[in-house]
C-alpha cells in the first residue's frame, strides 16, 4: 500500500509542474518500483491524475539464476525452479503491459 501511495503522490507532484498536466492528459504512466534485491517489484498503472487503475507485485523478477559458463545450462534443480518462477513473472508483466497500453 505505501509503495502504490508513493507512486501516486510522485506523480501528483509532477502533473502540478507548469504544462506537464496537459500534455499527460488522458494518458495512462506506468510506475515501476524495483526495490532491494529480496523485496518485491511493484507496477502501479496511475492515470494523468496520479489515480490508480491497477497494480501488480512480483517476486522473481530479480531473481539471480547460476548458469553453467561453458553451455549456459541452469545448474541446479532449485535454479531450475526459481527461473520457472522469474519467466512466469516476466509473462504476467508482459500481460499488464500489453493489456494497458501504458505511455
């Protein structure tokens, strides 16, 4: 909740800058909030507003995978696994993307 607050006060602030209301009028932005290595990565999808139309958390977007230097094969199982995660996050981030169509 204090990260989607944030994200909708930043840019509160930078649609009340002399001119930039106008030109973001109707226009969805999306704010990605990337954080520490072990926290999650926030997507706030705000309107010119700085409103909230949606928002999404992922957990293995910034997930560390060991690969094997000489073929690029995942190492372990439990590497295996956490790539399965991070390409599942990365496919649900390509989805909001492509469903908002944000600037």
């Amino acid at each position: 909740e204090r990260v989607i607050e944030n994200a909708c006060k930043e840019l509160k602030y930078i649609a009340n800058v002399a001119g930039e209301r106008t030109r973001l009028l109707g226009k969805n932005i999306l704010s990605v909030v990337v954080g520490e290595e072990n926290s999650p990565t926030f997507f706030v999808l705000l309107n010119h507003f700085g409103d909230v139309i949606d928002d999404m958390m992922l957990h293995f977007m910034k997930t560390h995978i060991r690969l094997n230097p000489g073929t690029n094969a995942v190492i372990s199982t439990h590497d295996r696994l956490q790539l399965d995660k991070k390409n599942s996050d990365l496919a649900l981030f390509k989805d909001f993307v492509e469903q908002h169509k944000p600037e």
